[in-house]
C-alpha cells in the first residue's frame, strides 16, 4: 500500500481592510488550500475567521502565529487605512522593518515588511495567481462603453497615474477635458474621486497600475464601492488599467454601473 500525495502546505492570509481578503479566502478554499489567517484589529472585517488578530505593526506576532502553522508562503491582501500608519505601535520585528523605510509610501514600506518576514522565514507571494478571475480585462465591464471624449480623458489619467505611480504617490487620477483635477495621495481613492467630482461633474476616473508595482501586494483594486463613490461625485466613467487592477464583486459592479449608468471599462 502506498501513500497518497501530501496535501498542499497551508497558506498564510495577511488580512487588512476591504472585501479582497474575504474574496481572496473563498478562491483560496474552492481550490482546495487551506488558509492561516492572520487579521488587523480596527482593519479587516470581523467576518473573515482569523487564526489571530493583530494590531498595525506586530510583525513579529504575524510570523509567529504562521510558523506554528507551518506556513513558509503567505499573501498580503487588502489595505490599511494610511493615517493609521503614523499611529504604528510596532514591536521588535516592526521596529526592525520600520528602520528600514525610506519612505512611508505604499511601495517602500510594504517591500520592508516583506523583507522582514522573509528573513524570519515566511516568503510573501503574488496574490493574484490564486484569483485569476478577479483580474480586470479589456473591454466595458457592463453595458456602456467610454465615449471618445471619455476615452480621451482615460488615456490623459492613465499617462498621469502612471507618472505618479513612479513617484510612489496613489494609484487614482480623476480628468475632465483633458484637464487633471485630482490625484490620490494619503486620503484614498473614495476621498480622492469626491475631490475630483467635485471640481468637475462629469469627470472620468482612472485607476492604475504604478510602474515599479510588486504584484505581491497593492494592487489597484475596484468594486462596487468605487461605482457609488462616482455616483456621489458626479462622475461619468471608470477606466482601470486591464492585466493589472482587480476587479471585486464583478457582478454585483456591473449592475450598479448599469443603474446608474456609468461606463467602467478595462483600458
């Protein structure tokens, strides 16, 4: 009698805010692999069961906490709220990332803790192989598709966003006429596209890809959220970069674009 095949290793769930984590967790078990969650207090949604929860900074705990498990490879998925990250309590492995940071920018900062909890023997990973049907693709997302002066403003946002993304800066630029109106920094891409409406309704949102992106973690990301802040704002249109943003609760997205009769189109 001969033994069958191992099961696969268990895989670590860095959780943060927002509905990728939850998303991410059903892939992760329709495809059969079990999950070590690992979640942030005052962050990730208290729905996602969590073998621990930790507060901003507590490296050391994370990698704890998987190693028990066995986990060698974890994923981060979601964001943390960036004020919160002048708020940081870390403890010894925290420190040992945070002395490292060039930068409080998305990129500098998620490539220290990467580096910290790969040194203490958990490899982070690319998220995005294990939910390929997320992915955006080209083409309209729903019924409507962007006008040629809609497409226009989507080719100057995404030539912005993308000179931006190299500078670490936000992922979301909002045009109207060929004319930038707003750009995201710490406040958000809700905050930001409310800023943009507001200046000028009618406005088409753009999210993007930075150039120096690490697929591991921060990837662009819209859902349904994204359509109502456009709704709010005034907005006319989304164009997200395809290949390289997700796209959550596609579905559901869809139709609340159609309601309100927004194009959300992958550029």
């Amino acid at each position: 009698m001969t033994d069958g095949p191992l099961p696969p290793a268990p895989v670590g769930l860095i959780a943060g805010s927002g509905r990728l984590p939850i998303l991410f967790a059903e892939a992760a078990g329709r495809a059969g692999r079990r999950l070590i969650v690992v979640a942030h207090e005052g962050e990730t949604d208290p729905a996602l069961p969590a073998a621990a929860w930790v507060r901003l900074g507590q490296l050391g705990r994370i990698v704890e906490v998987l190693r028990e498990a066995g986990v060698a490879e974890a994923v981060f998925c979601g964001g943390i709220r960036k004020p919160r990250l002048f708020d940081v309590r870390p403890d010894w492995l925290g420190l040992k990332a945070l002395s490292r940071m060039r930068s409080f920018g998305d990129d500098a900062a998620l490539r220290a803790i990467a580096l910290a909890l790969e040194e203490e023997g958990v490899r982070i990973v690319s998220p995005m192989p294990f939910v390929p049907e997320l992915v955006a693709s080209l083409g309209a997302l729903g019924k409507r598709r962007l006008t040629d002066e809609q497409r226009a403003d989507a080719a100057v946002g995404l030539a912005a966003a993308r000179a931006l993304g190299g500078a670490d800066i936000g992922q979301t630029v909002v045009v109207k006429r060929g004319v930038v109106l707003a750009v995201e920094a710490v406040e958000g891409t809700d905050a930001c596209i409310a800023r943009g409406g507001a200046l000028g309704k009618g406005a088409v949102v753009v999210k993007a890809r930075k150039p120096q992106q690490d697929d591991r973690f921060d990837a662009p990301a819209v859902g349904p959220r994204t359509v109502a802040a456009l709704v709010a704002a005034g907005c006319s249109a989304l164009a997200i970069e395809a290949g390289a943003a997700l796209v959550l609760d596609r579905v559901e997205m869809a139709a609340a674009a159609d309601r309100a009769g927004l194009a959300v189109e992958g550029i």
